[in-house]
C-alpha cells in the first residue's frame, strides 16, 4: 500500500485558506487549496518555503514527500499629506498583516497640523498615529494651517520702529486681515524691504502717523 504524506497547511492574518492543519495525502494524490484575501489585501504563498506569485487557488499534485503550505497576506496603507507639512512613511505602502505601522507627522516653520484624518474620520491634530495588528487596507491623510503671524517690533537708533514678520507670509501684511480685520498704518507708506528671510518696514510713530489694529 502506498505510503500517505503530510502536508503542513497555515495560514497567517489578513485572509482564509482552506483547508489548513497537518493533512494527509496517498501518495501519487493532489490536495487543492483556496485562498481568500480580505477585501483590499493581497495573498502571498510559500510552498516548501519557495514564493509562489499571488493567486486564489493552489492545486498540490502527485505529491511523493511531505510538504508545507503557507498563505501570507499583506494590506495597504496610503498616506498623503497637504501643503504645509509632511507624514513619514508616505505614498502607497504593503505592509505584511497582522503587523504595526507608525506614521509620523510633522508640520512645517510657521505651520500647524490641522488635522489627521484615518480612513476618512477626523481625529485632531495628531503628531504620530500606528495602525496595529493590520488586517485590512487603511488610508491616512493630513492637513496643516498656517500659524498667525508673528510681528517683531524694535526701535532703531533714529527713533522709528523696525517692523518684521517671517516672508513666508505676504510682504502686504500689515494693510492685510491676515493680522487684524482693518489693520494699517496710516498713512500707509512705502514697500516693505525683503532683508534675508523676512520682510521689514522701518516707521517713525507720529501724530499723523500711527498703527492700529494689531491683534491676534
């Protein structure tokens, strides 16, 4: 009588395969296996630890020894962020189910993370989020805001004031609502200078000159 063989059938998270556990097979005999990914994962199977390309279904035949056959499965993630900032890892990853992935979002100078949006539900202003024990495929997506900006007032040595903000902002700023719904000076002068990575405005305050409206 022919010998039977074994064959050691598993599977990992992330999908079915069936069947699964020690199976006995006659030898000269095939065993037929289906695999079953979650929506939105990908199969991978190891037979005899050799990769065998993504499929559905694995027909083992004329088996003469023992064997093993394991279904691997592995989700995506895909992570994008906005202007003003970045998440790391982005683009579209495969990550193997039943693992973590971290994400780490970090808003640019003069920037804030608005906020961070999993699988389209808004959770705050996050900094790290980790998708733990993945089984399905997931999205990511992040927004920032610019900050309020910053004035630096200082007087100079002929008595005026030296007014500067960041140039990221605009070099209209201070005759802007970006500071404060009717900010000005009055009268309104000249065109900032561009000095390295601000812009400046240098003002001497008198009767007939004056700011107003500075507030956050």
């Amino acid at each position: 009588m022919p010998p039977d063989f074994t064959i050691n059938a598993s599977v990992g998270p992330g999908g079915l395969m069936r069947p699964t556990g020690m199976l006995e097979v006659a030898q000269g005999g095939a065993q037929a296996f289906a695999i079953t990914p979650n929506p939105g994962c990908l199969a991978s199977l190891l037979v005899d630890g050799w990769p065998i390309e993504s499929r559905t279904s694995f027909n083992l035949a004329d088996v003469q020894d023992n064997h093993t056959v394991a279904a691997n499965f592995f989700c995506q993630i895909k992570a994008s962020a906005g202007a003003g900032g970045s998440i790391v890892p982005s683009g579209t990853l495969v990550v193997p189910a039943g693992t973590n992935q971290t994400f780490t979002i970090t808003p640019n100078p003069y920037y804030q993370t608005f906020n961070v949006q999993i699988d389209g539900v808004p959770q705050g202003p996050l900094t790290t989020y980790t998708f733990t024990n993945i089984t399905s495929p997931h999205v990511i997506g992040v927004g920032f805001a610019q900050l309020p900006p910053t004035l630096a007032i200082t007087m100079n040595t002929g008595g005026g004031l030296d007014i500067t903000w960041p140039d990221i902002y605009t070099g209209a700023l201070l005759w802007s609502s970006t500071i404060f719904s009717g900010a000005s000076w009055s009268p309104v002068g000249g065109t900032p200078a561009h000095v390295g990575s601000f812009y400046k405005v240098t003002v001497t305050p008198s009767a007939d000159v004056r700011f107003y409206g500075l507030g956050q």
